[in-house]
C-alpha cells in the first residue's frame, strides 16, 4: 500500500469530490461541509464512499460516515488510516 503524503491526500479527495459531483474542484475546499455546502445526498455519499475506499484502498466502515462532515474529516480520517 502506498503511503501518501496529507496533502496527496487533500488533492485526491478534493478531485473525487468535485468529479462525481460535478462541481468545479475551487468549490471544493478543506472546510466545505458535504451536505451544506456541496449538497451531498445519502445516494451521493454512498457512491463517495466506494470511490474513496478504490482510490486509498482502505475500506471506511459505515459507522465512521456520521462523522465525514467536513472535507478536512474525510482527510483526516484517510490520513490516520495508514
């Protein structure tokens, strides 16, 4: 497994974010909150989910998505998955 550096990580997420939601990646900022701000839909978070998980290869357990609020909590949670 790969071990990215945090900011790798940041671009990456950011990327994922702004693609599957078709928003330009300078919409997508580490404080964007995914509901509020980008207006991320249980359907949409469940398909970010799986591409998180495909992308950084680890899997993220259902009950750590009530905490992914922010942009920077998914980093972070990416980050502290190594």
């Amino acid at each position: 497994m790969e071990i990215l550096e945090r900011g790798e990580i940041t671009q990456k997420v950011k990327s994922i974010l702004a693609e599957s939601l078709n928003l330009s990646e300078d919409r997508v900022t580490l404080e964007s909150r995914l509901i509020e701000d980008l207006e991320v839909e249980s359907v949409d978070m469940i398909a970010l989910l799986l591409e998180f998980e495909e992308c950084f290869g680890r899997e993220i357990p259902n009950k750590d998505l009530r905490n992914l609020t922010t942009v920077d909590a998914i980093v972070n949670y990416i980050a502290s998955q190594r």
